[in-house]
C-alpha cells in the first residue's frame, strides 16, 4: 500500500489501496477520542482525496472505534466559542456525507458520543460483534455537536436517539444491526476485509451512479415528492446517457455482463 501525500496529525493515517483510500484513527491510547486535530484533519483527508479514488474505508485503531468527543479540550468555552466548535465538526463531516466519493466504515468496540456522529456521516457502516453504541452526552450534561441530531434520527428514529440519550441506553452490535445503524455485522475481526470488500465493489461502479447515490439520493428523499419525482426523472436520465453506463448495457445485452444472483 502506499500513503497518500497528506499532511495529517498524529491521530490520523492515510493510506490507499489503489482506488481506496484508507483513513484510520489513530489514537488508541485515548480510544480514539475525537480532538480538534483530529476533526481537521478528517476534513482535511476528505477534501484532498485524489480525483482517482473511488471509495474510502474508514476505521479505528485498537479496541475501539471512537469514544467520541475528546472531553479533556471539553474547557471554559463561551456560547459563541461553543457555536463555532460544533459548526467545526458539521464542516468535517458533510465532507464525509457529501464529498467526492463513497465512504464505508467498519465499528469495533465503544462507538460513543461524537464516535457515532463520525459513524453516521459514512455511507455505509460494517459492525463487528464487538461494537457497541452509547450516546453518553445526555449522563454528561452536553449535547451531540457533530450532526447526531440530524443524522441518527434518519437512521433508528427520534424516539430511540431520545432513549439513549436520556437514559444512557447501550445497544449491541446486534441491536444496531436491528434497528439500521449498521449495514452489515461481521465477527469480531472481520470487519476491514468485509468493508475493503464493500470499498472496492463501490468504486468499480461509475462515477455517476457513486455520484447519484451520495449527492442526490438523500436529498431527493427529503423533498417533497413531486420535486423529489422530477429530481430523479433527470438524474436518471443523466446516468443513462453517460457513455459508461451505455456500455455496461450493452455487455448485459451481449451476455458479458454479470447477472443478479445470490452470492454473485
Ligand atoms: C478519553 C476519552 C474521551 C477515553 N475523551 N479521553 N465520550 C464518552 O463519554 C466516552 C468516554 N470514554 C469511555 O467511556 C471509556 O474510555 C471507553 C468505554 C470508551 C473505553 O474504556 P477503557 O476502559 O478501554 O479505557 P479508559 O481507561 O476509560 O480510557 C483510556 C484512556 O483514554 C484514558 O486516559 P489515560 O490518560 O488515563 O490513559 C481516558 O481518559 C482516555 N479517554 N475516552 C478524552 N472521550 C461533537 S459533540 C460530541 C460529544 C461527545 O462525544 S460526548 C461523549 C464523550
């Protein structure tokens, strides 16, 4: 694998497996606590992916994902300092939801706090066993900064994302695959193969269809449905037309292409 040219902090390392790139947290000492370092080298890993990388795995080093926010810079901040922090992590990760290319995360161990708001902004999530999810903001008289408010919701629903933050309720890998916070659940240790697996199937897709699925697929899902029918009539047609997708058509048509079927 060669490391791709970033300059990042001692808490990230990048690399890239032809067209992966791989970002992994590397602060096991803290369980890869989340400080501001940290959140600006994400953004800054996500905004200088280059434009031959198809798809990113993300995932923790040591025991754990992330235990979230890193409570030691948690000092005297006033409300607008307070403001600005938050809007810091929501920059870093619509870099993640809404940067150039796909984005699949594999979750061991605690995913907590800020660790799962960090989760929630990738596209798709591989759980191993061991990952547990906790949101310990509300037990520690804070509350979620990173995009939690809006991203959990739209994955288990406002009344569970209010359970587990004013009870402290813990789910299992089990209950996370349940409910869909994560994609998919693996053995404890097989999550990087399965997510290395996922990467490199999403970046032999076009790069349109990556496109349509990141960009337009979650905010036609929030339109009305009348824009949200006229948004995919284009963006449809905009796939099909592309030259690519033509010629993978075409292949079908012409019995090269592969076909649809359990375990292909
Ligand atoms: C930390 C952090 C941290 C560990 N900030 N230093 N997140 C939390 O409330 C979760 C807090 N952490 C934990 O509950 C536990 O550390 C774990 C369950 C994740 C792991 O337990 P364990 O027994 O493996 O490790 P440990 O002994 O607790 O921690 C090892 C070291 O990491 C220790 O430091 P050391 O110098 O004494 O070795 C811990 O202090 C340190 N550490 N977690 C700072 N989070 C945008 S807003 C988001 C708001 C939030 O994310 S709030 C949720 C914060």
């Amino acid at each position: 694998m060669l490391g791709l040219e970033m300059t990042l902090p001692a808490s990230l390392a990048a690399d890239r497996d032809d067209e992966i790139a791989i970002l992994r947290l590397t602060r096991p000492l803290k369980r890869n606590a989340l400080d501001d370092e940290t959140i600006l080298g994400i953004e800054s890993f996500f905004t200088s992916l280059p434009d031959d990388i198809g798809a990113v795995l993300l995932h923790g080093e040591g025991e754990h994902f992330s235990a979230g926010l890193d409570l030691g810079e948690l000092k005297e901040r006033d409300i607008t300092q307070g403001i600005a922090h938050s809007g810091m992590w929501h920059r870093a990760f619509e870099k993640i939801q809404f940067g150039k290319v796909p984005v699949v995360a594999v979750l061991h161990g605690a995913v907590v706090g800020g660790g799962l708001e960090l989760a929630a902004a990738a596209h798709i999530r591989v759980a191993e066993h061991s990952a547990y999810y906790a949101l310990p903001e509300g037990s520690r008289g804070i509350y979620v900064g990173g995009g939690g408010s809006v991203r959990i919701p739209r994955l288990i629903g406002v009344a569970r994302m209010m359970d587990m933050m004013l009870t402290g309720r813990i789910y299992s890998a089990e209950e996370g695959q349940a409910m869909g916070l994560s994609t998919y659940l693996v053995e404890s240790g097989a999550g990087y193969a399965k997510g290395h697996e996922l990467a490199k199937r999403i970046a032999g897709n076009t790069a349109l269809t990556n496109f349509a699925v990141v960009q337009a697929l979650p905010r036609i899902a929030e339109m009305d449905p009348a824009s949200g029918y006229a948004v995919e009539a284009l963006m449809s047609s905009i796939a099909q037309a592309d030259g690519e997708a033509k010629a993978r058509l075409k292949d079908f048509l012409e019995k090269r292409g592969p076909k649809v079927k359990p375990g292909s």
